[in-house]
C-alpha cells in the first residue's frame, strides 16, 4: 500500500514537472523578435525610475524591485528560439557590470545584444506566461493586468474561506493581507508568483479536502514544486503555510504530524524541483552546475550582509527589519520603527494572556503558533536574504498575522468578555444616574 502510494505521488510530482519545463520551452519558441516592440516599451517604462524605489513616499513596505524585473525581461528576450530548451536550461541575458539592470535591457532590446552572463540557478517559469503576454502587452500593462488578478484571486479565496470556515476567519485572512501591504504586490513581477499561487489554491484545497481525503501530500507537492519553478525567493513559505493553516482549522486529530507530512511534501516538491535544474542543467550541458547553485545557497545562509555584522547581529536585523515593515509600523521613523513592533507584540501577548480561555483552550490555539513561526525561523536561517531584501521577504508574515488572529478568534473566552462587558455598562449607569 505505502509502495503504491509512493509511486502514485512519485508520478504526480514528475508529471507535474514535465508540464512545467514544456510550458517554458513553449514559450521560448517565439522568436524574440515578436516582441522586441513590447520589450521596448517596456525597458524605456523601467529606465524612468531607479530600480529600487518607493512607489509611497516613507512608507516602507512600498519599495519595489524593478531590478530583478529587468533581468527576467532581459532572459525573456534573450531567448533563442531556434534551441528553445537549451536556452531555458542556460537562462543567459546581457550583462554589463558598469550599467544598472534596467540599462542593461533597454541596450539589449534595441542593439539586440547577445547574451554574457547565466543565471541557470532558478527556472524563471514565469516566463511561460509573460512571454507569451508580451506579444500583446507592455510591462506597464502587465502591471495592471497584474492588479485585477490579484484582487480577483484574493476575493475568490476571501469568498471560499467565509464559506468553509465562517465570516469571523475571512476577516481574519483580509486583515493580514492588509497588514502585508499586498496593494503593492502587482507593481513588481518578482513579488507575484507565490501570491498567485497561494491565494488561487485556497479554494482549489478546500473544495480537495471536501471530496477526497488525502488529498494532502499531492496537493503540497504540487505547491512546492509550482513555487520553485516560479519564484526568485521571495515569501516562498506563503504557498505552504496558507494552505497549511486552512487545513490544520479543519484538522481533529494528529494536527502535529499533520504538518509534519505536509512540510515534508511541500519541501520535497519543492527541493526536488529546483535540484532538478541543476541536474539537468549538468547532464546536457556536461559541466558541473551544482557549484555555481550550492555557492548562491550558501552565501543566502552564512554570508554577511555587513562587514561589521556577526551572524547574531544579523539574524537580530533581519528580524526587525522584516517586522517594521508590517503596517502601520512602516509608516513610522526608523527609530520608532525599530522599536514598535516588539512593543507592540508584548502589548498582544498580555491583552491574549488576559482575555484568553482559561479552560479548554482549544488545541488548534498552540499548532496555529507554531506555524505563525516558520516564516521567523526562515528569516534566521536565511539571515543574509531576509537581512538585504526585507522589503519583499516581509510579506511571508501574511501567515504569521493570520495565525495570530486566529489565535485571537479561536482562543478568546468571549463569555468572559460579555461579562466584564455588562460589569462595565451597569457601573457606567449607575455613575448616570447619580
């Protein structure tokens, strides 16, 4: 039976993968050529700003990457056509280290510049949507296109998770989502892919969970493979703990071991994709692709954002930063904005502490904390990235927010509130009255 079941996933999570690398390859057949008018347009769009900048003014959470825009832009256009799948395997793009990204792809686009550099270590699977996009859009569309998609798909999971749980963690999940400044989410390509995925699984899980059970482990398979072929590691734990957190509510029993079986799902799909590129990359190709990814892990890890920074301190900044960018904690100083989200937390803790059931609290309560932790215990290990590009990682706390509200709204001795509530009314009648 566990053979059976093994072989079943094993198929899935291949076939799955099959369908992702003839996506990419697809597309990479449309002569570059099509859409050197877009292109175009759209590296002229990007070269009006710096590639970082703040679409709000002192608003932290607004700062945008059209860095990491750029260079998909540019291995979009610098795909060959005649040899679609050597091109995706290698990904290469122009590049001039004396001139900014956004540079670099308008000098591409208009001298039709041939590609100098690779950067096989991520499948950039977005592009087996944007190319073809690109055919009729510009970026600056896109962007927009971008915005209806992403309101569509969070009212579709706002809608799906009112129904299956009830209004109280509906409003739950737009709070966090608001917190998250997902508003801004639609102006970066790079910010996109885990969203999209995480918020139009919501009711694909839910409507699994209702007619087949164990539905689980293919489903995170799925997820993390879906997010190692479309993302740039950005808030990549989004697209498991969402989904997580929606299953563990409806979960009676074994919750622990629950998240255990789906974390080792996800995180298989996951590594098994992205290592899958490195593999093949090495066999075609017939050098060591390995050394170049391992060398990008390792310095995401260990390395030193700083040279003035251990890797305490690090951790420590990585932290902070990723917190002050939570609304409306980045709307405020730097100083205050160091400071106030601890406070802020100890503040939740002790009006928790004082308002929580005292008995039976329900079990739900202690796993929903646990997992409200992951992205924290993410910005530790990968203390290098979540210290340097805080301004997009941040948004992996949509879960923790979640989690801590529903903490609130599972865990809150609501008679005991009713209670001190008409203590307060009659004493306030009273004082009326006098």
């Amino acid at each position: 039976m566990r053979k059976n079941k093994f072989l079943n996933y094993s198929f899935i999570l291949l076939i799955t993968l099959a369908v992702e690398i003839v996506l990419l390859t697809c597309s990479a057949r449309i002569p570059s050529g099509q859409l050197k008018e877009n292109l175009l347009e759209s590296a002229e769009f990007l070269c009006e700003k710096q590639p970082f900048f703040h679409l709000t003014e002192k608003d932290k959470a607004s700062k945008i990457d059209r860095h990491a825009d750029a260079i998909l832009l540019n291995i979009a256009y610098s795909c060959d056509s005649s040899a679609p799948f050597a091109s995706v395997m290698r990904s290469r793009y122009y590049y001039d280290e004396y001139a900014n990204e956004n540079d670099n792809l308008l000098y591409c686009v208009k001298n039709d510049a041939s590609p100098t550099y690779e950067y096989m270590r991520y499948w950039h699977g977005s592009l087996a949507f944007l190319r073809p996009l690109f055919l009729f859009f510009d970026l600056s569309q896109i962007y927009v296109l971008n915005m209806i998609l992403l309101a569509v798909l969070l009212l579709i999971a706002f809608w799906a998770i009112k129904k299956e749980y009830g209004f109280g963690t509906g409003i739950c999940f737009l709070v966090a989502c608001f917190v998250c400044a997902v508003w801004y989410v639609p102006f970066s390509l790079e910010y996109m892919s885990t969203f999209v995925i995480a918020f139009g699984s919501v009711p694909i899980i839910l409507r699994l969970r209702r007619k087949y059970t164990g539905s689980d482990v293919p489903v995170f398979l799925v997820l993390g493979s879906l997010t190692a072929f479309t993302d740039f590691l950005t808030t990549e734990t989004l697209t498991f703990l969402l989904p997580l957190t929606l299953y563990i509510l409806k979960q009676n029993e074994k919750k622990i071991l629950f998240c255990v079986k789906s974390g080792v799902s996800w995180l298989f799909g996951y590594g098994f994709t992205w290592s899958f590129k490195w593999v093949l990359y090495s066999i075609v190709f017939r050098t060591n692709g390995l050394s170049d990814a391992l060398a990008s892990t390792a310095e995401r890890t260990g390395g030193e954002a700083a040279a003035s920074m251990n890797l305490l301190q690090q951790i420590n900044g990585a932290l902070l930063r990723n917190l002050r960018c939570l609304f409306p904690v980045s709307l405020c100083s730097d100083r205050i904005g160091f400071v106030l989200p601890v406070l802020l937390l100890v503040l939740i803790a002790m009006v928790f502490y004082l308002v929580k059931k005292q008995k039976n609290l329900p079990d739900v309560v202690p796993v929903l904390f646990l997992i409200g932790l992951i992205p924290y215990v993410r910005f530790a290990v990968l203390s290098n990235h979540s210290y340097i590009h805080y301004f997009f990682t941040f948004r992996a706390q949509l879960v923790s927010i979640f989690c801590l509200l529903l903490i609130f709204y599972h865990g809150t001795d609501v008679a005991f509130l009713k209670q001190e509530y008409k203590k307060l009314k009659h004493k306030f009648r009273a004082k009326k009255r006098r």
